[in-house]
C-alpha cells in the first residue's frame, strides 16, 4: 500500500460514513447552500449543488454570493413509472422546482433549482410513492437502463426483471439515506459492522460512476455499445437462452487531453441468465479494486481494460467468478426505435409515445405539455415509461380510449410524432447552461434553432424524410452520447462546437471530428455542405452517418472545400 496522500474525493468518501458526512446537520442550518464536501456525499443521494450560471458573473461583480439551487434526479431503472410515482414528481416540481421536469438520457427524472429547505420533501415525496433518488449520482452503479417499450411478451417482462434486479443489486446498503430523507432511527454501529455494512462498495464505493444498460438485437434505443456493461438477450423463440455481456463503453473526454476519450464497449462473454448476478457482481469488483483512484479523469473502468488489456480483465473477472466465461455470441443489430406514436403491446391494448424537445416537459404558450401529461395520466391511471431519447411513453390504453387522448394531446397543444420534422425527432441536448457547472458553451437552449434551419435546408435538399441523430453536448463530458450518433455537437470554447461526423444510427459506431472550434452561427452551414454532398453521392437506402463514414472523414473535408 502507497503512503501518498489519498486524492480528495476518495478521501471524503473514506471518511463520510458509509454516506452519512454532514448532510444532516447541514439540512438544519440557515445557509443556502451545503459546504463543498457534503455536495460530493450529497450525489450519491441523488443530489446536485449547482448554482445559476446566467447570473453568476453579474452577482460576483455586486459582491453577492452565487444563486443556488439543488438539482435532485431520480433514479428509474429501465424508466418504468407507475402513474402515482409520475404524478408525484410533477406535483413536487410545481411545489419545489420551478414547474419544470427534465427527461433525462439515461431514463431519469430531474427537478432542476429545488432549494436548500426543500430538498427534503422532494427527496421525501419521491420515496413515498416508492421510488428512489440513491445512486442516482455519484461513485457507484447509476439507473439501470433498459428498452421502454412495454410488452406482454413474457420473455421480454421477464428480462427487464433482470435489468431491475442488477439495479437492486447495487443499490448501496448504507441506512444513511433511511436516516437523513426518510426519519430512520440512526444507525449506532455501522463502523463495528464494518464492510457488512456496503458488501460490494466497502468504505470507498467505487473510483468513478457505473453504467449498466440492457439491450434487445432488435433495438439498440439505449446505447448499449456506451455503457461499462452492456448486457444482451439471446432469445430463441419463448425461452431467454442467456445474455452476450459487453464491457468497457463510455463516452466522457476533455478537449486537448489525448488520453481521455469515447470508446465503445468490447464483447466479453455470454452466460446463462442464472449467473448474470455473480458474473455482474464480479465485473464490478475488478473495477472497485483495480480503477485508478488516483486520477477522476482516468478513472473509468473503459481505461483500465484499455490499459491493461481485455485478456488481462478477463482473467481478472474470471478469478472472482470461479467459473469459465464462455466467448460471446454473434449479435446482429436490427435498429433502434425511439418508440412514439401508436404501438401495440401485444394485450389488445396500446402505448403512445410522446416526443418531449431535449426531455423538458413543461408548458410555453398554448403548449402545454406538462399540465396535459398530468390529465392524461391522472384521467387513465397509467403507467409512464421514460425512454433513453428523453421522450415519454404514455402505457396501457385501451381501444376506446385512443381518440380521447388524441383529443387531449390536441387540446393541450402536444404535437403527435407524426407532425414533427425527422431532424427534431431524432436530436437530443444535454441541459448544460444555466444548471451545468461543467457547460462551456449552450445546448439545450441552443438546439431547437439550429434544428430548424437544418430541417428546412433538408426540405429544401428533398431530404426530409432522412432519419439522422444529432446530439448537442455543451462540454465534451458527452451526456447527450454525441460520439456515437450521426451527427455530433460538442461544446469547445465560449460560443464554439466541435462537429463530429460518421456514426451509425444504431450506436455501433463512433462518429470522428470533421470540424473543430466552430462559431455557433456557422455550424448549420458546415452541415448544409455536407447535406448536399450526401444528396449527390449517396447510395441508394445509406444512411447519412454511413455516407460519411464510407467516404472517410477526411475526403469529406475535402470534398466540401474545407
Ligand atoms: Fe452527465 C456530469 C447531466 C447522462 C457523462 N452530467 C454531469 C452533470 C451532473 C454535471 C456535473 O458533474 O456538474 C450534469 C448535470 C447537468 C444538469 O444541470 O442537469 C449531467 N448527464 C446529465 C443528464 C441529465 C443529461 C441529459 O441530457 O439528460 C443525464 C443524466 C442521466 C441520468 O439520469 O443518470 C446525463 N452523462 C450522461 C451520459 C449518457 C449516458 O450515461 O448514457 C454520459 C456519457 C456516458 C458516460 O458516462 O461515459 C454522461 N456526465 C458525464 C460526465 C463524464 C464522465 C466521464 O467518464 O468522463 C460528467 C462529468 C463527471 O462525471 O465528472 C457528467
Ligand atoms: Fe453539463 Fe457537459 Fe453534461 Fe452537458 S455534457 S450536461 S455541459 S457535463
């Protein structure tokens, strides 16, 4: 063991307490904000300290202190919600967060600018209708993503219970959260109980956040490819044969930092569905014990089996297992829906997906999305899925309901999926400015214009009918997953993009830089060029991302004059 001093992070987690540090006592107090080593034991909670970034500067200058808020995210496995815990978060939001609820791309909730005080009962409410914020953020195991769509299908049901149950796993043990949100009695012993008290994370929890995913072949909608673990059904008919396991994925980077970067997940194994809890577990404790502690940039579990190699992580894996890890499977890709409009579940019964504009549910004017999703919901008593393109699936209508929620979708101002540009449809923006400490420059402010002159130069090209992912992040962290869609945005200086080029639809491809540093007004331009290139030289049925891809991104630039 090394006697250098232990990096602050992973210090303040040694010494919180299983999660406890000051939260409690700070709740308590009168200042607006949570001291800065409480806000990093505070995300695990699910709990974010951010400040307004579009009055930081002016209120510096006036010498007031900075304008905070809490952003508190629930954490939703496979984005399944029962109509009490959808209708509980917009009520709490109309209470304690400005009225808006954001979707987010990993099928959460976030409240955005909930105050200090009111942390609590947001925290509080959530948890009474069943529903949890733990793990949400922080060093450890975040929301377990899996296909929203619902299904009668009994494989299908019974692989999301997987998916929920690899989310149960790792949920963190601490009563912690019992104590500080719910009113548990606190815990007296739990540094005798020592690691009994978090089994898998121990005293540390993990160096760095964890990403699991599970994916159907015929629809990779949740990225599996980006994830630290991917996990893929093998279905033959009406029996689950086991799952292709993917390792390694995830998509965060910094500008100018080579050794940062996006990688795509690496085929590992398959395994029976029985030993996906023991298999999981294990893959896990390689990343707890052998993540690089020392540096939060070089910290995710995609590094260390780059660095160290996949056999070496195989061998690894396989010691923890005790078992032999059969190789992975063939998987051929079919697509990737983004589940709107009207789908049959199988049951006679209906799902109606709702685009929701970069997840924000809220009302604007005569469209008034979050007052008609509350009608809806409260009116049908039905469940809400929330998918991994921040857009909402409205579940379990019957026939004779369908004209009635199409009536209401009308009369709230919600336009049907089918009325919207493909070029909307599929682009999604991270939040970034004002609630992103990390946003360098605007993203989820600054998609819808430059969408709408992408979608009229599209019509104009006759291209409108092009199915094309565009994701616009305002840092190059990547929380709207831009490295691996068609079209990728990348905040890179103050009013500046990086526009990446050449992924596939279905995320089984990184896009590549094809233009750095790029005003903000001239980025459509640059897209437009490459636009018409496409409309000249594609082939017949390719896509744009493979267009790209196929010609390579430097004759790209070069064909368009760059
Ligand atoms: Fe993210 C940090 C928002 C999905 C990679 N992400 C943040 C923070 C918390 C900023 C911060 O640390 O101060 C952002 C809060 C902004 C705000 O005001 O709400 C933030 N991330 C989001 C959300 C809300 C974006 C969205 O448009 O929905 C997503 C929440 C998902 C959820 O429900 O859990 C979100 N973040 C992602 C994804 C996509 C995914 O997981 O599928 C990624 C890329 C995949 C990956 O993890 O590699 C992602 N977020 C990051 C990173 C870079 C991590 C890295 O490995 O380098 C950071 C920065 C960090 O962790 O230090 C970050
Ligand atoms: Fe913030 Fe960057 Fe994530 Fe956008 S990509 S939410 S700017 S951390």
């Amino acid at each position: 063991m090394s006697d250098a001093p232990k990096p602050e992070l992973e210090r303040i987690k040694e010494e919180s307490r299983y999660l406890r540090g000051s939260i409690k006592e700070e709740l308590s107090n009168d200042e607006s904000n949570f001291a800065r080593d409480t806000t990093q034991i505070l995300k695990f909670h699910g709990a974010y300290q951010q400040d307004d970034r579009d009055v930081r500067t002016a209120r510096r200058k006036e010498g007031k202190p900075p304008l905070f808020s809490v952003m508190v995210r629930s954490k939703i496995p496979g984005g399944r919600m029962s109509a009490e815990q959808y209708l509980v978060h917009d009520q709490l939001s109309e209470q304690f967060s400005g009225a808006a609820l954001r979707v987010t791309t990993r099928q959460g909730l976030q409240f955005h600018g909930v105050l200090k005080k009111n942390v609590k009962a947001v925290i509080h409410g959530i948890n009474e209708k069943l529903g949890t914020t733990l793990g949400a953020c922080g060093d450890n195991v975040r929301n377990v993503m899996a296909c929203p769509a619902p299904s009668v299908d009994r494989v299908k049901l019974n692989v999301y219970e997987y998916a929920k149950a690899v989310s149960d796993q790792f949920l963190a043990r601490t009563r912690a959260y019992h104590e500080i949100w719910l009113n548990g009695e606190p815990v007296k012993d739990f540094e005798s109980a020592g690691s009994d008290v978090e089994p898998i994370y121990g005293k540390s929890y993990l160096p760095r956040k964890f990403k699991f995913a599970l994916a159907f072949p015929e629809d990779n909608c949740v990225d599996v490819y980006t994830h630290d673990v991917g996990m893929i059904p093998d279905v033959d008919g009406s029996r689950l044969k086991g799952f292709n396991i993917l390792v390694g994925g995830g998509l965060g980077m910094s500008h100018g930092a080579k050794d940062t970067f996006p990688r795509l997940a690496d085929p590992f194994c398959f395994i029976v569905p029985d030993e996906l809890a023991d298999l999981t577990k294990a893959i896990v404790s390689v990343q707890r014990d052998y993540g690089d502690r020392t540096s939060r940039k070089h910290a995710r579990m995609k590094y260390l089996i780059h660095d160290r190699g996949l056999e070496w992580f195989r061998a690894e894996v396989r010691k923890r297992y005790g078992k032999e890890l059969p190789p992975p499977r063939a998987i051929s890709w079919k697509g990737c829906d983004v589940h709107l409009g009207w789908h049959e579940q199988g049951d006679g019964r209906w799902y109606f997906g709702v685009s929701v504009e970069n997840g924000r549910i809220r009302n604007e004017g005569s469209y008034r999305l979050k007052s008609g999703l509350r009608e809806i919901v409260k009116r049908f008593q039905i469940p809400v899925h929330l998918t991994a393109a921040q857009d909402v699936l409205l579940c379990n209508l019957r026939t004779e309901q369908k004209k009635e929620l199409e009536g209401l979708l009308k009369t709230y101002g919600i336009k049907e999926p089918g009325t919207l540009s493909n070029i909307q449809t599929y682009s999604m923006a991270c939040p970034a400015l004002p609630t992103c400490g990390l946003a360098i420059t605007e993203s989820e402010r600054a998609l819808p214009s430059l969408i709408d002159e992408l979608e009229a130069a599209l019509k104009n090209l006759g291209l409108e009918k092009e199915t094309i992912t565009t994701r616009m992040t305002g840092c190059p962290n990547g929380c709207a997953r831009p490295y691996s869609s068609e079209i990728g945005l990348v905040g890179r200086k103050v009013g500046t993009y990086n526009i990446y080029l050449g992924g596939s639809f279905d995320g089984t491809r990184l896009n590549q830089v094809f233009a750095e540093d790029v005003p903000q007004k001239a980025v459509a331009g640059k897209l437009i060029s490459v636009f018409k290139l496409f409309k000249e030289r594609r082939k017949p049925g390719e896509r744009f991302g493979d267009f790209c891809h196929r010609l390579g991104i430097q004759h790209v630039q070069t064909l368009v004059g760059m």
